[in-house]
C-alpha cells in the first residue's frame, strides 16, 4: 500500500508528499522503491534521497544524481541531510571521475561536519589525496587540531616538496609515527624530523633509519639533545662477545667530532659523558674530552672534567697523563 502511494503522488507530481512517506513510513519496501523512483526519473530527486539515505544505497544516490545531471542535489544531500555520508559521496564520485571542482565544491560547502579520517581513507585508497588540500586547509585555518587532519596535510606537502622541514619541524598537531613512515621511502631525513618530534615515543624507529640510511650526525645531536640514559645504552651498545658494532662507532665518532663539541649546555655534557662512562668506552672518553676540556671549548676551565681526564688517562693511556698535567689540567 505505501509502495502503491509513493507512487500515485510521484505520478501526479505530489513530490512533497512522496518525500514525507519516504521520509517517515516504516513499512515499505526500500529496494521497490528506491527502483521505481530511479526508474520515474522525477525532476525532484528528495524522494529518492530520503529512500537511499535512510537504508544505505548512498553510493548508488550518487551514481543517479550525478549521471543524470542532478549535481545540486548532491550539494543538497550532503550539506542538509547527511554531512557525515560525504565521505561516501565523494568516494563515487572518484570512481566515477567526477570534476575535480565539483568535489572541492562539496568538500568546501560541508565543512567541518565530513568526518575526517573516513574521508582521508577513501582519498588515500584512490590515489587522490591532494584533491583535499583545500578543504584540509580551510579546516586547519578555522582552529582544527585533530591528528588526521594535519597528517593528510602534511603528507600532501611533503608530496609536493612544499615547506615539507617547516611542517615537520614546527607544526604540532601531527603524529610522528603516521608521517615518519609516510616520509621513510620519500626522504629518510624528513622521517627523522618526523621520529625526532615525538620527544623519545618513536627512538626505536630513528635508530632503525639512523642505521639504514647513515644518519649518524643527525643521531648524535639527537642524542646528546635528549640527554636520556635509555637511549645512549641503545646507540653505544656492542655486539656479540662485546665486539663493537660499526654503526655504534659511526655515531661515536660524530658525538665527539661534532655533536657535544658544538653543545653550550652543561647538562649535555655531563650526560653524555656519563653515557660514554657507563659504555665503557674509556678511549672514545678521552678522545671526547680532549675535544672539549684542551681544544678551547666553554668546557675547558672545568675542572670536574679535567679531573675526568686525567683519571680516565691514568687508567686508558697512562701515556698521556704527563702531556694532560703539562697542558694544565
């Protein structure tokens, strides 16, 4: 009887009643309505939506409105009836290859209320992840701060090579996990920038890449930077029968080269020297303090350092204790 209504009203051009029984009725049919109204054509289209809204053919709504040159009404549908459907909407539209203007269009016009890591999935899974660029960051400039958000955006930019250190190195809102992974077969460098921002969560994953990829002066500074005890007993540990690791002296030879010759923090300092002490690496201390208490640092007036020196000398290269007390030390 319902399905027999809706269509008598659609046959006399009662378009507001068809679409208040599709609205509300309970009790028809919805795979025998939703094929009379496609196959009726009516030139108002609400019937329909209400039918493929309420029972889940909205892949099918939008292969009909778009085909049959009804693109307003999905504006209609997704902005007024079911903004959290977009993602679906859009996903046809990709298969259907669709104006890219007519997705931004929507995009645009729904806003904040498409959800965000369903529409991100569907891009992604197309290949089509800049076609939400603008969107992304219409959504950011108006306060957004969800992961997704600013992880689609970051991915698109670092695609295009746009600000991609800037975004990485400043923007606090993506997770480094997602974007580190992301940027691995792109740049490994920018994968440390993303590794590097997650304050030690992610220290298994720059170590992985630091070896792969030979990033050991980015690793050392890393390291000194963080001044953790955990992460120096990882990177100075030996191999089997307390054999040393070739990436284990690639990165000594960078901390003492470089990384804690250019550091001014104290604190730094002292705990890399205390990593290199609990290492047991007496011939990489000395070379190390050597660098910073003899060769003019900030350093060289300490004389807790000196005094490390000299006693790690006594005990390394008794050589050299004579040339340390003659220097001044």
């Amino acid at each position: 009887m319902h399905l027999k209504y809706i269509q008598a009203a659609s046959q006399l051009g009662q378009f507001k009643e068809a679409e208040r029984v599709c609205r509300d009725s309970t009790v028809y049919d919805p795979v025998a309505v939703k094929n009379f109204l496609k196959d009726a054509k009516l030139a108002d289209p609400r019937p329909l939506i209400h039918v493929c809204d309420r029972h889940d053919f909205v892949e099918e709504l939008s292969e009909y409105l778009y085909t049959n040159g009804l693109v307003q009404y999905i504006e209609i549908y997704v902005t007024k009836v079911s903004p959290q459907k977009t993602p679906q909407v859009v996903g046809k539209l990709l298969e259907l290859d669709a104006n890219e203007d007519l997705i931004k269009k929507i995009l645009l016009s729904v806003g904040g209320a498409c959800p965000i890591d369903e529409m991100v999935t569907i891009a992604e899974s197309r290949n089509r992840l800049r076609l939400l660029q603008p969107w992304l960051e219409t959504r950011v400039a108006s306060g957004s701060i969800e992961p997704a958000t600013h992880n689609a955006l970051g991915k698109i930019y670092i695609s295009l090579n746009k600000d991609s250190k800037a975004f990485l190195t400043y923007n606090m809102f993506y997770e480094p996990q997602v974007l580190g992974q992301y940027c691995e077969s792109l740049d490994p460098s920018f994968a440390f920038l993303a590794y590097k921002k997650a304050n030690g969560e992610c220290d298994d994953d720059l170590i992985r890449i630091t070896n792969q990829h030979s990033l050991f002066r980015e690793m050392s500074r890393y390291c000194v930077e963080r001044m953790d005890g955990t992460l120096w007993e990882k990177v100075l540990q030996k191999g089997v029968g307390d054999s040393e690791l070739p990436e284990t002296r690639a990165l000594v030879d960078q901390v003492v080269d470089w990384a804690l010759p250019e550091s001014t923090n104290a604190d730094e300092v002292s705990a890399t020297v205390k990593a290199f002490l609990a290492a047991e690496l007496p011939g990489e201390l000395i070379s190390l303090l050597e660098r910073i208490v003899l060769q003019g640092s900030e350093f060289s007036e300490n004389k807790n350092l000196q005094n490390l020196l000299i006693l790690t000398a006594i005990q390394a290269a008794p050589g050299k204790v004579a040339e340390y007390i003659v220097s001044g030390c």
